[in-house]
C-alpha cells in the first residue's frame, strides 16, 4: 500500500471523522472551533488516487487538567478507514501531528482518548492522566499527554 503522509485542508479530513468517529453527526459538525487557525495542523495519509486513509488535526488548545500552560496542543479528529486499520498507517499520521507540534515551538501534547486506543497513544509517548470516564455516546475515554520538545 503506497501513501504519503501530509498536511491537508481540514474539509479533506471531514469525511472520514464522519464515516469512523461520529457517524451520529452531520459532515457540516466535523468543523470545530479553531480549525481555521493558521497554527492548527490536519495531517493525513493520502493514497496515489488522493483517498484519505487515515487523519488526524492537532490545534493549539489549553490543557484542561494544566490551565496555567499557555503552550497547550490538542489532538483530535484520529481516524484510519476500517479496511485500513491496524496496518501502522494511525501511528504513521499521529506521530505527524508531534511533528507539527515540534515545528510550531513544541508544547503540552494532549488528548481525550478512547481507551481502545490508548495502546496507539502510548506507543507515541503519551502517558494517561487520571481516571477513566465514560462518554454515553462514544464510550470510555482516558487523558493523555506529553511533553514535546521543539524542533532544533
Ligand atoms: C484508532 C485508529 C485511528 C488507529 O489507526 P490505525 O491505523 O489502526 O493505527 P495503527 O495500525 O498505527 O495502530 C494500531 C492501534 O490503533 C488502535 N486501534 C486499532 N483498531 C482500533 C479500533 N477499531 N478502535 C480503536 N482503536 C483501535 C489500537 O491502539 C492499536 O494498537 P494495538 O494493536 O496495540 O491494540 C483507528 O483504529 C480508528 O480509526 N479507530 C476507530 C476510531 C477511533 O477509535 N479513533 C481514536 C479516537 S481517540
């Protein structure tokens, strides 16, 4: 399987949020808050025929559980088509967005992860912070975070 993984307009990345993480949704409620930000990151893992793969945005955003930090980013929107899954292509877009991060000054990576993905998180560096809780439509999520450093 050949892709290359790039940064994206957002409207590229709403389908496939829709199809995978919020098929409950409409495509206009993909835009969130932030995305016209000149510093918010959607990367994507794109095949020769242009299809979105997998994607992930990442949007400078205070950590919730560390306020006073003001170099909060926020990983949102991850997302690898279901035939797709599995196949390192999630770990290849999320360790992009730390490298958007580390490009744009570094800062405190952090997310609201499902915890059936909590193993892709840790694989990148992100450790939980606190307990479980339960979104009653989504189900089970976790905090993560790291710290990362900024390029040079
Ligand atoms: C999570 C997800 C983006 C990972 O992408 P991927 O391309 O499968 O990722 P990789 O192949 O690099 O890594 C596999 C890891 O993804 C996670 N994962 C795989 N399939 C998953 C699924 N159906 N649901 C949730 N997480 C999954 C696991 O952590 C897995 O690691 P493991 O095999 O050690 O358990 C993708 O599986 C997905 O879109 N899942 C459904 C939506 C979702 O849960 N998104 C995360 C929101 S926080």
């Amino acid at each position: 399987m050949s892709y290359q993984v790039l940064r994206v307009p957002a409207e590229a990345t709403y389908s496939l949020r829709q199809q995978v993480l919020r098929p409950h949704q409409t495509l206009t409620q993909m835009r969130l808050a932030g995305d016209e930000d000149a510093d918010t990151g959607f990367l994507a893992a794109v095949d020769a025929d242009g299809t979105v793969l997998a994607t992930a945005s990442v949007r400078r955003e205070a950590c919730p559980w560390q306020p006073g930090r003001i170099d909060g980013w926020r990983l949102r929107g991850m997302a690898t088509a279901p035939d797709r899954q599995r196949q390192g292509v999630g770990g290849r877009v999320l360790a992009a967005t730390v490298t958007h991060v580390e490009e744009h000054g570094g800062g405190l990576l952090w997310c609201n992860a499902r915890t059936p993905a909590q193993t892709l998180y840790e694989r990148a560096g992100l450790v939980v912070y606190g307990d479980e809780w339960l979104d009653p439509v989504i189900g089970p999520h976790v905090h993560m975070w790291r710290e990362v450093a900024a390029a040079g």
